[in-house]
C-alpha cells in the first residue's frame, strides 16, 4: 500500500493533490490544520494536511465504501473495533463533502466579492467624482477592506475615512501678524466679489481687524458697483486699478489696513492674454495669499480647464461656491485631487458673512458616501 502525505491552502486543494497523483480510489488515513513552522507561521492562516492511501495490487478491491471489502478484511481480525472503523469512514465522508462546499464557498465569495467591489465602484463613479478619484480610493479601501455581504455599513465608513485621509486636515488662520494681502482669481460668475465680501465681513466682526478693498474687474461695470454695495455696507474702502502697475500705489494707501482683498477680472479661462493681467498682478505683491474660486455647478471638465488655466500660479487654496446649488460634493474632491493643492473655504448661499464656512472632510465624505442609496 502507497501511503503519501498532502499539504494545501485550503482542504479542497489539499484534496485535488491527492485525487491527482493517487487516483480516486485513495483512501484518506487521516486530515488536520497545521501552522507553518517558524515563528512568521504564527501569524499565517493555518495549512490543510491530508495523508491518503492507494492500494498498489491490480487484483485486490479498492473501494472503501464496498461493506463486502470491509468485512472479508476484517472478519477475521476479531480485536478489530468495526465501530472506530465505521466513524473513520464516517469522517472521511465528511471530509469529502466539506472539501467540495468549501471548493464552492470559495468561489462563490470571490464572486461575491469582485462584485461587491464594482458596486461600489460605480456608485462613486455615479456620484460624480472622476476615473482617478474613483480609482485612487477604491485602491486604498481594497487593501484594506474585505468586500462580503452585510459589511456594508463598515465598507461605507471604510470609504468616508479614506476620503477625509484624501481631503486632508483644513486650517484656516484668520490670525493677523502682519499686513495680509490676500487675491481671488477665477473665472466669470463662480462668485468671487460674494465671496470675497464674506470673507471680508468675518474679519471685521469676528476678527475685528481693519479691511480694504481693491478691484481689478474694470471689464464689468456691474462687478465695481457690486463691491462698492458691500465696501458701503461694512464701511470699507474700496479701490479701483485699471492697470496691473497701479496695484502698489493702491495698497501703499491702505497701509493702516489689515486685510487687503484684492478682486481680479473674471476673465475667458481659455483666453491666455486675458489672463496675463492676473498674472503681472500676483506677481508685483509680496506674499500674497491667493484663493481660486470654482463654482460646484460646474462641470468637472470646465473646473479642469480652469484650474490649468491658472497653473501659472504655484501656491494657492481652493474654494468652492453654490454647494447648496451643486448636486453633491464629489467635485470638490475631484478638485482637490487633480490641483493637489488644499481646500480652504466652502460657500452655500448670497448671505453675507453667514454662508461661508471651512471645508469639512467629514461633511464632504458623508456627503458623498450618503448618495449610494438614494
């Protein structure tokens, strides 16, 4: 008789080796989970080990469920327990079916899985967000999430942290140590004199510091006369340049100033020479913080246009408008990752100061995530 001993993943495959070199008449002897030896085998899954048996003479039965065979075998060894024999073969049948259930288990949950992770995958894409965001958290959430049914609630949070993790920590410092000069660029009709009055009404209510204003939107009539209404409203100052050289002159006025909010033409994003007048702008200031402003109406295509539009500056914040307007946040995470620059403030509303707040990640994520089942 040809004993030989089997070791697998899983008992199925335990099972295959020995129904591939040993036939289907084997006998299995005996079965058991091992550890890997060593001490990395500690924190491995344990391994299925199988010792199975062939009988090698051509003449004699080999079919162990033959009760003939047992009992012409056996009938003259008296001291034989045919009830332990009985519960070996018992167990062997047992261990049969389970290899073959677990063989379809397996399957099965690797069906379930992958198609547990495409609806989520395409939930997301549904939400709105891109291909690369979409990819780039579901990556993360793949290495560390298992995807199986009535999980759901815990692959949702999965997926809500991961979004923060991407959206990273937003700070805002309305502390004033020196002059601040900060600028609004972006393009027509995204909200940038909204918001810019909003940002001006916290420094002067919250903050209690001294604001001016400086507008470089001379192409738009109705754009001055809408920052003057606010530069009324709060008792602020307001300038108005023409051209890029005037923009030192205009701030050496404000020298008792803290704030300085500068407002820059919403021009054609896709007109280059229409931009260079921001750009000698940003240029001639020392330091200034710079804001671009995106609308959450619109289309992701449209904000990738503007934000390559104003590559030519380096450092900036993001803020996102109208996202009472929008139909979920997923933009503002394809924003954030396709300029890889941070997030700063979130608007939803004409209230000035009260609709303007910090981007929450949490807000966002829960935002995003929550639309799956509606």
């Amino acid at each position: 008789m040809k004993v030989k001993r089997y070791i697998g993943k899983t008992s199925y495959e335990a099972m295959m080796k020995v129904k591939t070199e040993l036939g289907s008449d084997a006998i299995i002897l005996h079965s058991r989970k091992i550890k890997k030896s060593g001490i990395l085998g500690i924190f491995k899954k344990p391994l299925h080990e199988v010792v199975a048996a062939v009988d090698e003479g051509k003449n004699e039965p080999t079919n162990i469920k033959d009760n003939k065979f047992i009992l012409d075998n056996f009938k003259d060894r008296p001291n034989e327990n045919l009830g332990e024999l009985k519960d070996k073969i018992e167990n062997i049948e047992n261990i049969l079916s389970n290899f073959v259930k677990e063989g379809k288990m397996q399957g099965n949950e690797e069906d379930i899985s992958n198609n547990m992770y495409m609806e989520y995958y395409n939930n997301l894409i549904n939400s709105g967000l891109s291909k690369v965001s979409v990819d780039t958290i579901m990556n993360i959430v793949n290495k560390r999430l298992t995807f199986t049914r009535g999980n759901e609630e815990f692959i949702n949070k999965g997926i809500e942290n991961v979004i923060k993790e991407i959206l990273g920590q937003v700070k805002e410092d309305l502390e004033i140590k020196k002059q601040k000069i900060i600028v609004f660029m972006g393009p027509t009709g995204v909200g940038k004199t909204t918001t810019l009055a909003k940002l001006a009404a916290k420094y002067i209510i919250n903050e209690k510091k001294k604001v001016g204003f400086i507008t470089a939107d001379t192409y738009r009539i109705a754009a001055v006369e809408q920052l003057k209404v606010y530069a009324e409203i709060l008792n602020v100052p307001v300038s108005v340049v023409y051209e890029p050289q005037e923009i030192n002159n205009a701030i050496d006025n404000y020298e008792d100033k803290d704030v300085i909010l500068i407002d820059t033409a919403g021009r054609n994003h896709n007109n280059s020479e229409q931009l260079e007048e921001v750009k000698k702008i940003i240029e001639l200031l020392e330091e200034p913080e710079i804001y671009l402003v995106l609308s959450n109406t619109s289309s992701y295509m449209n904000m990738i246009d503007i934000m390559e539009a104003y590559k030519f500056v380096e450092d900036y914040k993001i803020i996102i408008t109208k996202i009472d307007e929008g139909r979920n946040y997923a933009n503002i995470l394809n924003a954030k990752l396709y300029s890889k620059k941070n997030l700063s403030y979130m608007t939803n509303g004409q209230s000035v100061p009260d609709d303007i707040e910090i981007a929450n990640p949490k807000k966002i994520a829960e935002n995003i995530v929550g639309g799956f089942n509606e």
